[in-house]
C-alpha cells in the first residue's frame, strides 16, 4: 500500500481525537465521581438511578415523619403524666376530706385546692403541640374545652361552658410512615378524659369533689374515690397506648434509616465510579495520548524534504 | 540521413519533458493538502524513432521522449463508497447532536430534573398530610407544585426551540444542496467544453469532486460519468439523481443536455430541493420552482445531514409528547372547549397524548384523530389547526384510589360525579348515584371506599380546603384559549388557602363547610401517590388504544430509559460512521493523496535528467564549435 503524508496526519489525527473523548469521559467520571452523567452512559441504569434517588428521598421524608411523630407523641405522653398527676393529687385530697375529723374550714381549703386542680386539667385540656391541639382528634384548630372554664370555679361552670358536657372531635391527625403505614398522632379528649355524661369523666368528678368538699360531705367524698380511680384507671390505659405508639414510631425510625442506608448503598453500587478503575485508566489514555503525540511530532514533519539541501 | 541538429532537437524535448515533470512536481507538491486534489503523474512516452538510411542500414534512431498525457490518479470506486459514508456519518451526527441537546434539556438523572421535581411535588404532600393545618405545608405544595410546572414549561420550550432551530437548519441545508446543485451543473458544462476541445481538465475534475464530496455531507445521491464519442472526441456525459419516497431516482442534473450557452439557469439543471408547505417534507421540484406540497415526490432518506435534521426533528417530537403525556397524566382528564384556534403537530396525532383526545360532537365523541380526518383539516405548515369553539375531553391520568379516612359528601359532589365509580368495602361496585338510592341520607362514604376518579384535579375537587370545597390545582395557562393541559401550558391554578388536604368537612363559625383542619388524609393519600398506577398511552402502539400501566414515575423514567439507549445508539453509529470515512479517506490518499517522498524522488530524477539533457547539448554545442574550427 502506498503511504502519504495526507494518511499520516489523518490517522494521527483520528486517534487523537479518539484519545481525548476517552480522556474526557474518564475525566468527568472522576471529578464527577459518578459513573452515569447522562442518560447514554447506561440507559438501564439510569431508570435505577431514578427509582432509587426518589426512594431515598421518599425515606428521608418517613424518617423526617417518624421523628416528628415520636416527639409529638412523647409531648402528648407527658401532657398526659400531668393531668394523672393533677387527677392523683385530688384523690389525696379526697382521701384527706373523708376523714370524718376534718373540720369545715379544713373542708374549704381542700375544696379551694381541687377548684384549682379543676381549672388545671381545663388548661392541660387544651394544650397545643405548635399551635395545634392535641386532644381535640383532627378538629386541632379548635380548643376542645371551654377555655373561660379554666379561669372559673367549677360551680360557676354550666352548659356550653362546662367542660364536661363537651364533645371533642373523634378523629385522629396521622403521620405517615411510609409502606402504607400511619400513625395517629392525636388523641380525642373524651378518650382520655371521659366521655361527657360518663362516670369517669375528669373535669364532672372533680367538680363533684369540689361540691361535695365545700358542703362539707364526708360520705360523698369517700363515695367518689371509686369515681377517681376509675379516672385514673381510663387515663393510664390510653397512656399505655400513646406509649406503645411512640415504640413503633422508634422501630419505624430505625427502619427507615436502615433501608435509606440499604437504598443509598444500591445507588452508590449503581452510580459511584469505581475511583481505583477510574484512575487507573486514566492513567492509561493519558500515557497513550501522550505518546501519540510525541510520535506524531517526530513522524509528520518528516519527509524526503528535510534530507535534501537547497542547490544540490 | 538525419540531421546534423537532431541530437539537439532530442536533448531539447528531453528538457521540456524534465521541465514538465519538475512542473507536476511542484503542482502534487503545492496541491498537497488542496481538499478533492488527485495527484498528478506525467505520462512519458517515446518519440517516433527515424531511419539512419546509410548504406542500406536500417537501423532506427530515436528522437527523445514527449509527454504523453498528465494523469490524474483516482478512484471512482473508492469516491462513491466515501460519498456514500460520509453522507451516513453526517447524518449519525446531527442525531447525536440533537439527543446531546435532549439529554442537556431533560437534565437527567440530576437534583434539578423533572424527577426531582416530582418527587419534591410527592413529597411537600406527604408533608401536609402530617401537618394539615399548617400554611407551611400548604404553602410548600403550591410552591412545589408550581416548581413541577415551571420545569415542564421550560423543558418543553426548550424543545421547541430545538425543534425550531433543527427546522432552520434544515432549511440551510436545502439551500446549501440547490447552490451545490447549480455549481456541480457549471461545472460539468464547463469539464464538457474543454473536453471537447481536446483538453484534459484536471483542475475542473478535482473541483467537481470536492463539490460532489460536499453534497454528500447533506444527502446522498447517484452520480453517472458516461463517455460519449462525437466526431471523434470524447467527453463524460454527467448526470447526478437523487431519490424519491418511492425508491424511484430522479434526475437533478441532466448529463444528455449539456449547456454550452453559459446560460443562467444551465439547461442541464432540471431540479432542486424545497420544503413542502404543508407536510414540512423535503420535496423534489423542478430547478426554478422554490416552493412544494406533499404532491411533490419527497426525498428518501439515505443519510446526509437534511436526513438527519428530518429525524431529529421527529425525535424531539416524540421527547415533546412524552412531557406533554406526563403534564397531562400528572393533572388529570378534564373537557375543555377552546376559546382560540389551536394548533397541534400534525405528525403527532396518532400519537399519545393527542390519541387519547376525543371531540365532543353532536352525534358523541370521536377520536381527535378521526376527527381531523372527518373534517378534512387542512395540514400547513407540518400543523393542523382546531377551531375555537370545538370541546375536546382529554382521558390521561384516570386512576383507582381508596380512600385513608371517610368523604363527606356534598350537594356540588353529588351532581357533578354522579357517574363516578364506586366501591364500598365488602359491596360491589356502583355509581355514585346508585349507592346514594340504596343508601338514602348517606352524608359520607366510608374509609376504604376505591374510587375511579379522572386525575389529580378530580380528587382535589372532593375534597376541602379552608375556603370549602377544594379546587383543581393544576390548569393549562390562563393567557391562552382554553386548551387542553400540555407541558409548554401547564400552570398551578389556586392558592394555598383553596387546597383540599382532607376529605372531611366541618362548619365553622359563620355557617360556611370547611375542612377539618386536622384531616391530613387526602394529603397523605397523593403524597403517597408516587406509586400510584395509572394507565399511559403505549408510545409504540401506532393507532390503538394500548395501554401500559405504570406511575407517573415510571413513565418518565422509561422515557429517560428511551432517550439513554437512542442516544447510546447514536454514539455508536458516529464513531462505527467516523472510523469507516477514515479507512475510506485513508484508502483514497493511498491513492490520490500526495507523497512527499515519491514527490521529491521525482524531482531528484527530473532535476538529473534535465541536466543530464543540459549535458547533451553542451557536448553537441562543443562538438558543432569544433567541427565550425576545423572548416
């Protein structure tokens, strides 16, 4: 075959030009650190690499959630701690006012008390979680007791004022958790408070208490230590609930985090540039095109030309 | 009996031999890197040799050499094969290029792609569904939701440039062929004339190859050299066709009527390349006639760049349909009747999103596509034209979702979605309206219940926002006329207070229905959506109604997928295309390129040659002087 000049700087031309487009996708491989930069780089893997940044944000987002749901749920537990606290000390009270010795006046101060133990389970009624309240189901704009009531005695309240009467809304705020999982991150009042008319309703058997001390009413008071318990008795229940609530918002926090993990591992295995490959390769086209150059410096220039002297 | 001076005469045509030959030199040399140059050889040939006549003998002696012809070496063979590759390597260069600016534009797999969007659209749902009653939530889905659009309107205007700037340089392109056309048809008038004068146009057969080599980067073509014989003289009758749509050739240049006229047009021009008005097909006319239809013969695709244009062109339409496929999916079905003319693709009616379009007409729906049929719609431009006032119901989107908590049913719901389709748990399925005359006085149905809605913006409309019953969150731009929803025209319709975000209603103060504030379930439901199945339009499917089942996620990512494996294909035609033009361009400089060497080495012979010539003379001149002396 007979060689020109022309084939010459062609081919060392083509191969040039093929040594920097490897030299370029190797390139952005390494400062990218990723192995698919555009949709041709693997257009299956692309689809995966799709699939698994969604899930990962979808994760994030449950984890995000699931963290929400446990504090909220835990403020909602020690809300809940308080109003048994508030509850237990009217029973001490009680217990005190059925002492047959107690005199009036002691019955009074005992009576003064549990008004303001009243007026404080009216406040914990409507306690809110960022601005939201949290015993009033899904209605959480509303307050789901009278909020004049807590600045009252209890005789004083009656009809639409009086806490006892009040129906709250029976529905629930939900966190999701992902995997069709949710959670209710509310409880209605009557729930924990007794319903309105019920025997263990909170805010009737402390106003009965309150009645039955300042009439000075040994028998009554003794009579409605049953009704306390009882109270006490619902409270714990649904405490024990919120409790097991906040354990599956842990378990679903961990499991979150785990497949978030898992998942991140699958986009890395998909994604990340394998860097010892990388380099090495790179290594390599840049040796060959380093060389190409050089050969290509000393062979083009060289011809006949170059040997032969002006004149001769 | 020769004479005295021949030995001159001799050593005289051996310096203008040698003169030639260190010419021919010089021109391979100085033409050396001249684009379509064949090198030059010197044919040397004998003089005719005379009789000494002395004595009877008969002897010859010759008279020195002459130049026969100078040749031009190369190769038809080697020049149509590399016409014919690099036609194809122009074309598999333009697709690149156009899944390159595809691949830029849809900007996938990034953080700022439509995938991102969605999946941050998904996620600002989820968000509320938790924490329904705060405007932060509220406010970053209608942020959100607004993100999603602005990304789809740019993505599908930036498609739309591309689709523009590839129409522009299609019809560069034709422009570049007709002006190579009518200067390869010069050209070969002018080869003719001097042919037929006896002469041999090397430099006007170089030229005409490296136009011939130009054309082939925009098209291909066949090119036919035919020698005739006239009186005597040959010369190359040159013909060039293309071919049809029908795989017919047609004749572009007429070699049987050469022009020696110098006229303007040359007769042998006969045709040219237009854009048909009405399909935008690259169309054969007759040489004068710049404009066509799709009665014209079209030019059949077999590579060079305008064949690259036209499918690009086609394949960003089918990027713009999958956006407006997923516009269209992402908010919902929904009639529409237009207030303005609106103009859709003509190449893109059989295609989805336009075939699940149908018309409402006195006689029922019909089909967009048929319709257009039915009606005659004229095509202009590669467009046809809706008229306003015409109800077009669009079908994407339609999707089964049960429900997270129960649906307070009201006056609006009742009379506007009748028809919908039910599912109680544990009861079979119904009409809205048949469950309500089964249970009469149900204010709501229960969680659980599946419903078969339209869209996104159907389910909003069930549900409750602060203000009432919830809106459509998504519409097609309010500037326009009422179109159907698409990529380039979709925007977020409402404000954060208008958004549904639960299924249950309540009064408030002033007697009005709200939502409850704390009900997060419709929220949660779409926020949960990213999984959501719904039926798309098969791409591949060409005029059925085949559907493939997926989330809207899977949608794109399948298109994604699509786009990654033409692309990929494009990659490898350019560089299967670029190393084949090499070989071929490789193989011609073997044979026509210039070699420095043989080029020098020559000189060196011609160069010796002409002084051995020089030589000669001085030997006769001394001899002559001598003999003059001797006298």
């Amino acid at each position: 075959m007979r060689i020109t000049q022309g084939m010459l700087s062609n081919q060392v031309l083509y191969d040039i030009e093929n040594n920097l487009q490897q030299l370029s996708k190797l390139e952005t491989e390494a400062s990218t650190g990723k192995r698919i930069n555009e949709p041709a780089d693997d257009p299956i893997g692309v689809q995966n690499v799709m699939i698994y940044q969604m899930e990962t944000n979808f994760d994030q987002e449950y984890h995000q959630n699931a963290t929400n749901a446990q504090s909220q749920l835990n403020f909602l537990s020690s809300v809940m701690t308080e109003a048994q606290n508030v509850v237990s000390r009217a029973r001490d009270l009680a217990v005190e006012g059925a002492n047959a010795t107690e005199t009036p006046s002691d019955m009074q101060a005992l009576a003064s008390e549990v008004g303001q133990l009243y007026d404080q389970l009216v406040t914990i009624g409507n306690s809110q979680y960022n601005g939201q309240y949290i015993f009033n189901g899904a209605n959480t704009a509303a307050a789901p007791y009278p909020t004049q009531a807590a600045n009252m005695s209890p005789d004083a309240v009656s009809g639409s004022l009086d806490p006892a009467q009040r129906v709250t809304n029976s529905g629930q705020v939900y966190m999701d958790l992902g995997d069709g999982v949710t959670l209710p991150i509310t409880v209605s009042g009557n729930q924990f408070f007794g319903n309105q008319g019920a025997t263990n309703n909170a805010f009737s058997v402390l106003s009965q208490l309150y009645d039955a001390l300042n009439s000075g009413d040994h028998t009554q008071v003794d009579n409605l230590l049953n009704s306390l318990d009882s109270v006490i008795e619902n409270m714990n229940t649904v405490q024990a609930n919120v409790g097991s609530l906040i354990n599956r918002a842990q378990m679903m926090q961990t499991r979150m985090t785990d497949l978030s993990n898992s998942v991140t591992q699958q986009l890395s295995n998909v994604d990340d540039a394998d860097m010892a490959q990388v380099l090495t390769n790179l290594n390599s086209i840049s040796a060959v095109e380093q060389a190409s150059l050089e050969v290509g410096a000393q062979a083009l220039p060289m011809s006949l030309v170059n040997f032969l002297k002006p004149g001769a | 009996m020769p004479s005295t001076f021949l030995g001159l005469q001799t050593a005289l045509r051996g310096l203008e031999v040698s003169q030639a030959g260190v010419d021919t030199v010089s021109h391979n040399v100085d033409n050396a890197n001249t684009p379509g140059y064949a090198r030059e050889v010197l044919d040397i040939g004998e003089m005719p040799s005379l009789p000494l006549g002395q004595d009877g003998n008969t002897s010859m002696v010759g008279q020195g050499a002459q130049v026969m012809q100078i040749q031009r070496i190369q190769s038809d063979f080697l020049n149509t094969q590399y016409r014919a590759q690099n036609a194809a390597l122009y074309q598999a260069n333009v697709v690149q290029s156009t899944l390159n600016q595809v691949s830029g534009i849809l900007d996938e797999p990034s953080s700022s792609g439509i995938s991102a969007a969605l999946s941050q659209f998904y996620q600002a749902w989820d968000a509320l569904g938790s924490n329904p009653s705060d405007l932060s939530s509220r406010t970053s889905v209608i942020d959100a939701a607004q993100t999603l659009a602005q990304v789809l309107n740019q993505t599908s205007n930036q498609l739309s440039q591309l689709q523009s700037n590839l129409q522009n340089s299609l019809q560069t392109a034709v422009s570049q062929v007709n002006s190579l056309l009518e200067q390869i048809a010069n050209v070969s008038n002018q080869i003719v004339k001097s042919q037929q004068m006896g002469e041999q146009p090397n430099d006007l057969l170089d030229k005409r190859d490296a136009l011939l080599n130009q054309l082939s980067q925009y098209t291909s073509f066949q090119a036919t050299d035919t020698p005739v014989t006239e009186g005597g003289v040959t010369y190359d009758q040159f013909s060039l066709s293309f071919t049809d749509a029908n795989g017919n050739p047609v004749t572009m240049i007429d070699g049987t009527k050469t022009d020696f006229s110098n006229a303007n047009p040359p007769s042998n021009l006969v045709g040219q390349l237009a854009i048909a008005s009405d399909t935008g097909a690259v169309s054969i006319v007759p040489w004068g006639s710049n404009s066509a239809t799709s009665a014209d013969p079209a030019l059949s695709g077999q590579g060079g760049e305008i064949q690259g244009y036209l499918d690009s062109i086609a394949d960003v339409q089918t990027y713009q349909n999958d956006l407006d496929v997923f516009a269209e999916s992402l908010a919902g079905g929904g009639t529409y009747t237009l207030s303005s003319p609106w103009t859709i693709p003509a190449s893109a009616v059989n295609s989805p999103p336009y075939r699940s379009m149908y018309v409402q007409t006195l006689s029922g729906q019909v089909r967009l596509d048929q319709w257009i049929q039915s009606q005659k719609l004229p095509e202009s431009g590669g467009t046809y034209t809706i008229p306003s006032g015409t109800t077009i119901q669009t079908t994407l989107g339609a999707m089964t979702v049960t429900l997270l908590g129960p649906l307070d049913l009201t006056a609006n719901t009742v009379s506007q979605y009748g028809n919908m389709l039910i599912q109680v748990p544990d009861q079979a399925q119904m009409t809205l309206s048949e469950y309500l005359s089964k249970n009469p006085g149900a204010t709501s149905l229960p969680a659980g219940t599946a419903l078969q809605v339209s869209g996104l913006n159907q389910l909003l409309t069930l549900g409750f926002s602060e203000n009432g019953q919830g809106q459509q969150l998504f519409t097609s731009s309010l500037t326009s006329g009422g179109e159907p929803i698409t990529a380039a025209n979709i925007t977020v319709n409402i404000g954060p207070a208008d958004l549904a975000a639960g299924t249950t209603s309540t009064t408030d103060s002033s007697g009005n229905t709200v939502a409850v504030s704390g009900d997060g379930s419709l929220a949660t439901l779409i926020g949960n959506m990213a999984n959501q199945q719904m039926q798309f339009p098969n791409p591949l499917g060409s005029s059925s109604n085949e559907t493939l089942t997926g989330s809207l996620s899977n949608y794109w990512t399948a298109a994604i997928g699509q786009l990654g494996l033409q692309s990929q294909q494009a990659n490898n035609n350019v560089n299967v295309q670029t190393s084949l033009v090499q070989q071929i361009s490789n193989q011609q400089q073997s044979v026509s390129g210039v070699s420095m060497d043989e080029e020098m080495t020559n000189l060196i012979s011609y160069q010796q040659a002409y002084n051995a010539s020089a030589e000669v003379i001085s030997a006769i001149n001394a001899m002559l002087t001598q003999l003059m002396q001797n006298v």
